[in-house]
C-alpha cells in the first residue's frame, strides 16, 4: 500500500473501536476508588506519582504517537507545569485546584506557541530544538533563584482531607489527582476519535499527502503539540501534590528521556499505553536500584530492550495487536 493511499484510508475510514465491557469498567473503577482504602500509605504515595506521570506521558504520547512530531523537551512542560502552579499557591495564595488550572493554561498558551517553529521542523532539526529546550530548563529555573528557589528547591503545600472526610492525606491525593486524570484520558480520548483521530493518523503517514487531502497538517500540529504540552504541564501541578517538593535537577533532560522510553514502552499512538509509561517510570527506575546502585542503568537498559525485542509495538500496543489478529482468525480472515 503507497503513502498516498494509507492517508486516504486513514481519513475515510472510521476508526472502530470495540464494544464497551461494562463489567470490566466497573472492575476498573471499583479497584481504583478501593486501592486506598486496602493499600498501605507508601503505596498510595506511589500510586499518585503514576498519575501524574500518565498525564504527562499522556501528552507526549499524542505529540509523538498521533502526529510523529519528536520532542525531547517535555521535561520543559512538566516542570512549567509544576512551578506555575507552586508559585501560584505561594504568591497569590489560589486555591490547589486553581493552582492546577493556572498550569494548563500556561503549558498550553507556551506549548502552542512553541507548536509554530516545530511545525515547521521535521527529524533531526525538530529532535535538536525541544533538546535544547530540555537542557536549558534546570538552568533556567537555578537561575531565577529569587523566585523559584534555585538550588534550594521549592515546597509546596500538600492538600489536606476536610475534617468531615476520614481519610489520610496521601489517600485524598490520590482521589484529587484520579479525577483529574480521569478527565484528561476522556478528553484526548474524546479527541482523538472519529475524523479528529483520523486526520492526525494522515498527519504522521505523510504530511504532503494529508494536506493533498484537504487536512490542516500546520493547525493539527500546533494544536496538538499545545494540547500535549498542557497535559505534561498539569502532570507536573499534580506531582507537585504527590511530593510537596521541586527542585531543578529533577527536570533534567534525563526526564524527557525516561518519558520518551516509557511511552514506547507502552504503546505508541495507544490511550492506555500513557498509564503503562506512568506505571514504568514511577517502579522500573526504583526496581532497577534494588537489584544494585551501581548497576541500576544497566538493568534499566536491559528491561527496555527487552520489551522492545518481544514487544515491538509496546505493550498496549502488541496486546491490542494480538487481539485483533486472534478475531481476525476467529472470523477467517475477513476483517479488515
């Protein structure tokens, strides 16, 4: 099949989705709203940080995945994320919820902004510009120590339970953040699907033949690259929550690169493939430590080649594959 015809097929034909299992959506939920109730503290403690990271990798995942733009600058978001929300609490006194908006119009109003040069990038020369927004985020903020803490680093207050309400702090951010996260899924969910979905499939096949085809590919990429921008930026508010704490070396590039691996460790171009990417970066990093300090980025390595050599397309990605191919062969071939 040429270019010119994947982008055809990818704007004319629905995408199609299978039917909703109620039952498992239920199950789904119920040991969502459970696992603080039944789960020790720390437990629930890192359960938020994988809800802050699945927002975020949510949003590189539909810059990369959906579009194909490369950036290795959202650890730039994620911590734009995280300060314009902190600050916002401990200059203006907002709300944490308010805090938590401030921070997704800021990623949004930078990211689409910054969507206008990378539109125009493809490759290497896209690669190399949000690379070197990667790197200049730590000294940005070490710079402008007055107001961000510096080196020092800045705390942030934790959100606390009403009296009314008998739950620990960590299990009531948790809830906090679970609905936010909730509600970023639905909406990239929301548009991603129909022609949307469709349009931004042509965009990553091929650009020149996605505009032969009347789409908007300089809109779609701006657009999205701002809408994944504020999701990496609200990822950062939320994290903001799950440690009380930021400090600039926790954004380094470092960061970019560990999204970056744990989306494609997930699955590209995938939904469910961010809350895998939120699950990776929160426990393989400490899992690889316990094996050995010293050896700890070895076997790092190690678990991503090996998801890559039996996983190809990730892990959401080759389970939702196998699926298809199992149905395919159930009906004898005769789905498309």
């Amino acid at each position: 099949m040429s270019t010119q015809q994947a982008v055809t097929r990818a704007i004319e034909t629905p995408t199609h989705s299978p039917a909703r299992r109620w039952a498992l959506g239920i199950l789904c939920a119920v040991v969502l709203i459970a696992a603080p109730l039944l789960l020790p503290g720390y437990f629930t403690f890192q359960l938020s940080g994988v809800i802050a990271y699945a927002v975020a990798a949510l949003g590189l995942n539909l810059i990369i995945g959906y579009t194909g733009q490369i950036s290795l600058g959202h650890n730039a978001f994620f911590a734009l994320g995280a300060y314009s929300g902190a600050l916002s609490m401990a200059l203006f006194n907002v709300h944490y919820l308010t805090s938590i908006a401030i921070a997704a119009v800021v990623s949004f109003v930078v990211g689409y902004l910054a969507g206008f040069p990378a539109q125009r990038l493809r490759g290497l020369y896209l690669t190399l510009l949000t690379l070197a927004i990667a790197v200049s985020v730590a000294p940005v903020i070490k710079h402008y120590k007055d107001i961000t803490g510096g080196m020092a680093g800045l705390f942030v207050e934790r959100p606390s339970p009403p009296a009314w309400l008998s739950l620990s702090r960590d299990a009531f951010i948790y809830y906090i953040m679970l609905v936010f996260a909730v509600a970023c899924f639905w909406l990239v969910r929301n548009f991603v699907a129909g022609s949307m979905g469709r349009a931004l499939t042509a965009v990553r096949l091929s650009p020149l033949a996605a505009s032969s085809m009347g789409v908007d590919v300089a809109r779609y990429k701006v657009l999205t690259f701002g809408i994944g921008s504020m999701l990496g930026g609200i990822g950062g508010a939320l994290f903001n929550f799950s440690i009380g704490f930021l400090a600039p070396d926790s954004y380094s590039l470092m960061l970019s690169v560990s999204f970056l691996s744990a989306i494609v460790v997930g699955g590209l171009g995938t939904i469910w493939g961010a809350l895998v990417a939120g699950l990776f970066l929160q426990f393989v990093p400490t899992l690889a430590s316990d094996v050995g300090q010293a050896l700890a980025g070895a076997v790092y390595g190690g678990i991503l080649i090996l998801c890559m050599f039996f996983m190809p397309k990730g892990i959401v990605g080759s389970l939702l594959k196998y699926l298809h191919d199992r149905r395919v062969r159930a009906s004898g071939g005769r789905h498309g």
